[in-house]
C-alpha cells in the first residue's frame, strides 16, 4: 500500500527534485538551476513557509511525484496590507488526492490565496 505525504523542500531533496522538473519541466531548463530556484523559492522578499523554500513536495513511498511552488506578498486591501500568495509549479498528475493535499498544505500557510492557472496536471 502507497503512503502519500506533504513536506516543505529541504536542500537535500534537491538532487532527487531536479530529476523530476527534467522531466515535469522539460521545456524551463531554467527549473533544474540551483540559482534560479533559490531565487524563485527561497530568497523571495516576503516568504511565507518556516522552511528553507516556499516549495512543497508530495512522496509517495519516499519519492517525490509532485510538488507545488509558491510565493509570499503584499497587497493593500480596504486600507490594510496584507499578506498573500499564489501558487506555480503546482504538478500532481495521476495523484488527485495528492494534488489537494499539497492545496491543502499550502492554503494552512496563508490567509489570502490565489490560484492561477488549472490544468490537467494540479
């Protein structure tokens, strides 16, 4: 029996994660950057994750087979800043529970969500 879980990225996922996007992101060679990841995922000036990245990773049996990325920030609404994210890099093809579950990890992480860009592999 499959067991699925959600965690943030560590550093260490990265070797095993970068496989994946060659794969998931074959046409954004950009993806498998350390450089380009680090500053889409972890040096963003509003974080919104106690992790090392604002980057999810869904494991089924200890491999990662999906993952959703995010990032933190501000926007004024009636009078007030406040904090929001959106979701990229969101795949979880073939994996619908698991797809929700890295919704559901990221919706605990901010208050104020938005969502882009539906397809077939959230």
């Amino acid at each position: 029996m499959s067991t699925q879980r959600v965690e943030l990225c560590q550093t260490g996922d990265l070797p095993e994660l970068f496989e994946r996007f060659a794969e998931w992101y074959r046409f954004n060679p950009r993806m498998r950057e350390r450089d380009y990841f680090d500053w889409q995922f972890r040096d963003a000036p509003t974080r919104l994750a106690d992790g090392e990245f604002d980057f999810l990773v869904l494991r089924e049996n200890d491999e990662i087979v999906g993952c959703l990325g995010f990032t933190g920030f501000e926007f004024r609404s009636d009078g007030a800043i406040n904090i929001g994210g959106w979701t990229h890099n969101w795949y979880a093809p073939d994996r619908r529970d698991g797809g929700l579950a890295l919704m559901f990890r990221f919706m605990e992480l901010v208050d104020n969500r938005f969502i882009f860009r539906f397809n077939e592999n959230t």
